[in-house]
C-alpha cells in the first residue's frame, strides 16, 4: 500500500494570504477572495460559522490585507469576560471608578487606534452593553468608566459568532440595529466538513514547525477516513488530532485504525484492548449511546451490585473532558456540545473539580 508523508514543506510563490488561509478547495478560495475584497474598505464586519472555523483568522487577514495593517489588531472573546467587567476592558476606566482600579487603564478601543478590534463571539455580549456598542460603532466615541470625557476612537470594528443571530433577535437576547451596524458585511467563514480537500494541507501547515522525528506518516486509508470524518470541532479540532497523533506516534507510519483511536479524544490515550467512549450528544446531554455499565465493560455480576451513581458520574465526568477538548476550552462552546446551558456545564465543572477558564 502507498504511504504518503505529511510533512512541511516551503511555497516561495505562496501569498501572505494564503499562508493565513490554508487550502485550495473552492471554499478556501472563495474565501480568501471575498477577504481581499472586504479588506478595502473600512467597513464593519461579520463573520458567521461554526466554532473552531477559523474566524480569528479571517478577521486577522481582513486586518493584514488592508490599510490599517500597520495599525494594532485587538482580539476580544465576549463570552470570555465576566459581564460586569466588559465595559472597562473594552472601553477603559478611570482610577477609583470602581473596587480594585487602582489605577487609569486604556480600553481595548482606545488601545487598538487606528487598528482593528475583533470582537469575537458576540452573541454571548450583555444586551445592556450592546447598547454601549451600538453607540460606539454610531459616533465613533467612547467614555471610559468613570469619566465623563468623550474620546473619538477611529477602529475598524470586525465580529463573530457562531449562533444564531436571527433567532437571538427574534427572542429579544439581541439588539437588530446592532446586527445591522456590525454586518454592513456578513461573511461566512466555512466549516471543515465543506472543504475536506484541503486536510492535507492544513496538516502539513501544522506540522511545519514541528521536529522530524514528531511528523506522522498517513496511510492512504487513514488520509481517507479523515476526510469521511464530520469535524465537529472544524480546524480547532484538526489541529489538537496534529498535536496529539505527534505526541502519541511521532514519526511512525498511521493506519485507518489509528486514526479511528485518534479522533476519540478519551480513547487514544486509553490502553488499546479498552473499548473506546464515544461521544454521541443526546437531548439531556450526557448520556451514552449505550449502557453506562456497557460502556465502561463493567456488567452487571450475578447477586454483585453496581454504585450506578458513580458510574453515571464517570461518564459525564469524561464526557466533559471530550466536550471541552473538542472545543478547545471555550465552554460556551463545550455546553452546546454537550446540549447544557453554559450555567449548567459550570456546575458540573465545579462538582467534578474541573478547572478550565471560563469562555
């Protein structure tokens, strides 16, 4: 059987875009197209898809391929900051405007002047502060908490979100003249299941900079199931499978079933006689597909009981580890995985002792 090496290799010819956006599927280079066209001018943009797409780096290309990419580039994850801390992280505060400023400190408006500020995730914003925001974006000011001094910013203003704008606008969790300000152009930025063709690709971006001896070999059959695999996790989720098949099999040779092990997060660290746990979201959340006794091999023994509590509480408890490693850490993001609200994960995560930063 053919095996083809993945490994990095140099384009002199290769553009400053396309070293940002890897690939040559017709999605990519839709993309990169209507990414040169946008970046001429200064106006707001939106960018949809799914987690793990690669919006950060579209709205960095935006940035670099226009005339403000001398400028500062400010990214901000809305669902990161705690809500009654976004107004002074991006905005700026006075000393004494509140408990713990002890000092001035510039927002992130007036520290990225000139530049671009990407606000990513945006849908998760307070709907108090997108009033702020609204205002903003329509006067081109700002007032840092505490003072009452209007500063004009001039910032190219970029955001994203994978939710549903339409439904949070139709719900009243999101302003419309706000969806309007911020997508004078909305882009879709795809997801990796659109653009399969461009696996190789980005395998050997990531593996650029790795050592020799850490670049795995894929089997024709291994190349193959991975682009038949769904990517619910898009680039994000290629990128931690690079990194973890160079941990786990640095410089061998990859078959279909090793891939198979490496897709399952949980089950390409476990031994390999050991039934692999599957990820399958159902409605409440946590449950697996099969039994949870099944799941872990642990049958019921005649006459031996079984503390299914603490199985149950296993299985979530991995299935947490999954979610949040199929999402990079952004639990917003791990909750709609594992269908819970956001609160709820956060719940979950403190019974267990998980600790993650919250996003």
């Amino acid at each position: 059987m053919e095996t083809k090496m993945i490994e990095g290799g140099h384009n002199n010819a290769m553009t400053a875009l396309e070293a940002l956006i890897i690939g040559h599927s017709p999605a990519a280079q839709h993309l990169r197209e209507m990414i040169r066209r946008v970046a001429r001018s200064n106006a707001s943009v939106m960018l949809c898809g799914p987690s793990g797409s690669g919006k950060e780096l579209v709205a960095r290309a935006i940035h670099d391929e226009g005339v403000r990419s001398g400028k500062p580039f400010a990214a901000i994850n809305c669902g990161a900051i705690p809500g009654e801390l976004i107004e002074s992280e991006l905005f700026g505060h006075e000393k004494g405007s509140f408990t713990g400023a002890t000092a001035r400190r510039l927002g992130h408006f007036e520290a990225s002047e000139g530049g671009t500020i990407f606000l990513d995730e945006i849908g998760d914003m307070r709907f108090d502060m997108q009033v702020k925001l609204l205002r903003v974006l329509e006067d081109r000011t700002i007032v840092r908490v505490g003072s009452s001094e209007v500063r004009g910013v001039d910032v190219r203003v970029i955001s994203a979100t994978h939710q549903d704008l339409d439904s949070a606008i139709a719900d009243g969790k999101f302003r419309e003249d706000l969806f309007f300000r911020l997508g004078v152009v909305v882009l879709q930025v795809p997801s990796l299941a659109s653009r399969v063709e461009d696996i190789p690709a980005l395998i050997r971006h990531f593996q650029r900079k790795m050592p020799g001896e850490a670049k795995c070999r894929f089997e024709d059959a291994a190349m193959a199931l991975l682009m038949q695999h769904r990517w619910p996790g898009n680039v994000r989720e290629l990128r931690n499978f690079v990194e973890r098949a160079s941990v786990l099999h640095g410089g061998e040779t990859l078959g279909a079933d090793d891939v198979a092990m490496l897709l399952n997060p949980t089950a390409a660290f476990a031994p390999r006689y050991a039934a692999p746990i599957s990820f399958v979201p159902t409605p409440t959340g946590l449950e697996e597909s099969a039994a949870p006794a099944a799941a872990h091999g642990k049958a019921p023994a005649p006459g031996r009981p079984i503390d299914l509590k603490r199985e149950i509480e296993t299985i979530e408890l991995e299935q947490i580890h999954v979610a949040l490693d199929l999402a990079d850490g952004i639990i917003s993001e791990a909750a709609r995985l594992l269908t819970l609200k956001r609160t709820t994960l956060i719940e979950k995560m403190r019974k267990y002792g998980v600790h993650q930063q919250a996003a």
